[in-house]
C-alpha cells in the first residue's frame, strides 16, 4: 500500500482529529500517525496487539521490541502508540523554553507532536499513566531531537504524568527475543485442546521436544502442535520457564515450572 501525503496543513490537523485520531482506549483506540502517514528511516511493524486486541502501527524494532515488552508485562492495561500531545500546549512550552517548535518545513504548520507510547498500568490498587520515548542510543546527540525531547519532559510534566526516554539499552536482548518468538502463539486455534497438555505434563520427563513430539503421536495430531501449545501455554503463563535465557525444546522438562490454573486466570483476568 502506497504512503499518504506527509506534509501538514491546518485542514489535515483537523481531518484527523475529526477522524478522532489520538482518541479512545484499547481496543477503540486511533493513533494520530499510522505506518502509511509517515517515512521511516526502520523497519516498520503492524500487528494485533495482545492487550487491546487491536491493529497497532509502530515505526522502528525499537517500538516493536519495548510493545512486546509491555504487552507481556502484568502491570501494563492499555498501550497506545503515537500519542498526540495538544499542539496550543507544545507551541507555548516552545516559546518559553526558546526551542523552534516542529514545523512542516514546506508549509510551515506547526505539527502535532507525538509521544512514540502511552502506558496506563496498574500500580497497587491506582491506575496510573505513563509517557515514552523510545530512541535508539546513538541518536541522543541529535540537536533537532535533544530539543524535542525537551518539549515533552515539560508538557508531561505539567500532566503529572512520569515520562522518560528508553533506549535499546534497557531491553534485554534475550527476553525480547524470547517474546518475539512466543508472539503469534497468544492467537493460536488449538487453545481449546491446551488442556489436554496439561494434564499429560506431570507425566512428561525427557527433554520438551521429545515429549510435545510423543503428544502428538498419542492424539494424532499435526506435527508442530505440540510445540504451538507450549508456547501458548508459555503465553498465557501455565507453563513458566526462565526468559532471560534463550528458550530451549532440548531443555530438560523439569526445568519448566507448572502454574495453577486459578493463578493463570487471574493474571489474565
């Protein structure tokens, strides 16, 4: 599919928010930019999001690899991406800090900046909102970004909401390709026959391939939905292993911790 038009006039501005970009949450959220809005420098990434059962648009890995992190994360609830800031607050923070605002160098509309993710999570019993910026490292010298970021520390801070920048730094290389390949599992169509896996586990020693390979023969099953079914257990946390070391199906069986099926349904409640 061919990208949009990228430059900005008032008129779009208003499309869009008549559109009603920018608004909603989970599952009837719009982010203000989508991946045909925009150049991008990355690979870009469009896929249904775990949480709000949605199509999200992200722009770079990094975005890809920090949603998977959240989607994963138990605390998280709503995760939106390219979040509008409100362009009358920017454009007066701009001024008073001495930053030029963002502008469409062509029409020179000052455009509605965005922050890359929206958090709302669960912190005790409050709900709470969270603001970041994802940015690869090497980009953190850049004057045009430094001054942007600049204008979001002081509008997020005006809402009382926490923002900061993440970088690949603080995403654990293994742990988020560990996700990567569990990603497609949380939508598999045998879920409904996961029960009978768990109740041959307890039975299972060996290494995991050996047994999902046996659970196959047993209920003549495709070969590979053995192996679908771990991870969708793995998913929807039944099945515990350590994510901080590459998933293993040579691994011992007892390496795997088995989780009760009332804690599962509460963390996914």
């Amino acid at each position: 599919m061919p990208k949009r038009q990228t430059g900005w006039t008032e008129a779009k501005i208003s499309r869009y928010i008549k559109e009603g970009r920018g608004q909603g949450e989970l599952a009837l959220y719009r982010p203000w930019l989508t991946i045909q809005d925009v150049p991008s420098s990355g690979r870009v990434h469009r896929f249904i999001g775990w949480k709000t059962t949605r199509q999200h648009h992200l722009l770079s890995d990094l975005e890809f690899n920090y949603h998977c992190f959240c989607d994963w994360a138990e605390n998280v609830i709503d995760i939106r991406e390219q979040f509008p800031l409100e362009r009358e607050l920017t454009l007066k923070i701009a001024e008073n800090l001495g930053i030029m605002h963002p502008t469409d160098n062509k029409t020179n509309t000052p455009i509605v900046m965005t922050t890359d993710c929206f958090l709302t999570m669960r912190e005790g019993t409050s709900i709470v909102y969270k603001a970041r910026t994802l940015k690869f490292e090497k980009d953190l010298n850049d004057e045009r970004v430094i001054g942007k970021f600049e204008i979001e520390k002081y509008y997020w801070e005006q809402q009382g909401i926490d923002w900061a920048i993440v970088t690949e730094k603080e995403l654990p290389a293994t742990f988020i390709s560990n996700l990567k390949l569990l990603r497609d599992a949380y939508f598999v169509n045998d879920a409904e026959i996961i029960d009978l896996l768990m109740e041959d586990w307890n039975s299972f020693t060996d290494s995991i391939l050996v047994n999902l390979q046996a659970f196959d023969m047993k209920y003549n099953f495709e070969i590979g939905t053995g192996i679908s079914l771990y991870k969708y257990a793995l998913v929807k946390k039944l099945l515990k292993v350590n994510m901080h070391e590459k998933i293993n199906l040579n691994e011992d069986v007892s390496n795997v911790i088995v989780t009760t099926l009332s804690d599962s349904k509460k963390r996914w409640a």
